[in-house]
C-alpha cells in the first residue's frame, strides 16, 4: 500500500473515522473509498482516506464547511489511477481559525469531469493555546478584539496610554471558544496605545494606533 501526502501544515491528535462504502464504476471496475476521517493535529486538522481500485479518477478535493451548508476547498491530490490499496493525507492549516465544530466532504473528479462526494463527517476541534487579535490596526472607531479561549474565565480588558495611565478597564465572564467583542476607539485621542487582555493563567499585550 503506497501513501500520498500534502502538509498544508502538521500532523496527530483526535479522530472520527468512518468506513464509507462510496463506489464509481470505471470500465466496469468499481473504484471504491474506503474510509474518510478527520482528526486534529495541533492547529490543524489531517484528513486521511483509502481508495481501492482507482482507475480514471483525475483528483481527489477536501472541503470543509463551518454550518454543512456552504463548502469551501481545502486542498486536492491528483489521483494514482493503479489497481490495489492507497492511502492519502492532507492537512487543513486554517482549521483553528474555522469553527469549533468543522464539517468534512471528500469530492472525487474523474477525468471525464463526473463528481462523487462521500457522505459528510464532523471534527470537534479543540484549541490549544488562548489567543487574542484586534483588527483592523490601526483602529477605526469601530474596531473588533476577538479572544479565543482554551476555557471559560473571567477576563480583565484594559487601555493604556504610552505613559502607562489606564484609560478604560472592562471585566468580561467569557465562555471557552472565541468571542468577538466591539472595540470602540472613538473616543481616544490620536497617538500609540497597547490593548491588555488577562485572564486565567495568561495575559497578551496588542499595541495599537489611533
């Protein structure tokens, strides 16, 4: 059994696997998918399955869905198109920056253009660092500060002026996940500020300008 692989990122940690019995009749040879899966990798998510009998298939396509509705394209790897058993891995770099909960597909292309999809599966994505982000920066008087968080906790916000006064200082009780929360700059004078988020166990310092 040979492996085929693209690294969009990492690799290993959290699976869901399932046996998808999904068929395409080529010349009267059945290629055949024979497991699909999703597991987390650090920041990523690794997408493996198992073809058997390949024989005019052009690229395989991983895509990836935040609500199961609306796809977009992860990745492709060009098919081997031989007989016998083989295993393909791709990696979805931006999975953490998705959803919590990520919905998976695998298309099929044949040379003839014909499409296969194989049923849907889910990866629960867990975070593995808290992070914070403020954008745009420079600040609009309307900005956004998103704080991702591993676990629930109480979070200090405060604004400091380059002579290290507090400006402002707001608590918020925050649920694990990221939280995008309306910064409003329209009330600061112009010049450099720095944005202190703290919470449990950690603490993230953003310089900015107005």
């Amino acid at each position: 059994m040979k492996t085929y692989h693209k690294s969009l990122a990492g690799a290993a940690m959290l699976a869901l696997l399932f046996f998808i019995p999904v068929s395409h009749v080529v010349a009267g040879v059945p290629l055949q998918i024979l497991s699909f899966s999703a597991r987390q990798s650090d920041k990523s998510a690794l997408l493996e399955w198992k073809t058997e009998n390949e024989g005019s298939t052009d690229y395989f396509e991983v895509e990836r869905s935040a609500d199961a509705l609306v796809y977009t394209s992860v990745g492709r790897l060009s098919a081997c198109n031989t007989g016998g058993i083989h295993a393909y891995k791709l990696a979805d770099a931006y999975a953490e920056k998705a959803n919590r909960i990520l919905y998976y597909r695998l298309k099929q292309v044949d040379k003839d253009r014909a499409v296969t999809y194989t049923p849907i599966i889910t990866l629960s994505f867990e975070m593995t660092a808290n992070a914070v982000s403020l954008f745009p920066n420079p600040v609009s008087p309307q900005s956004t500060l998103k704080i991702s968080l591993v676990r629930s906790c109480q979070v200090q916000v405060r604004i400091i002026d380059n002579m290290g006064r507090v400006i402002r200082e707001s608590i918020y009780q925050l649920k694990d996940g990221t939280t995008p929360l309306t910064f409003d700059a329209g009330e600061l004078l112009r010049g450099s500020y720095y944005i202190e988020v703290r919470g449990m166990a950690f603490a993230r310092i953003i310089p900015f300008v107005k």
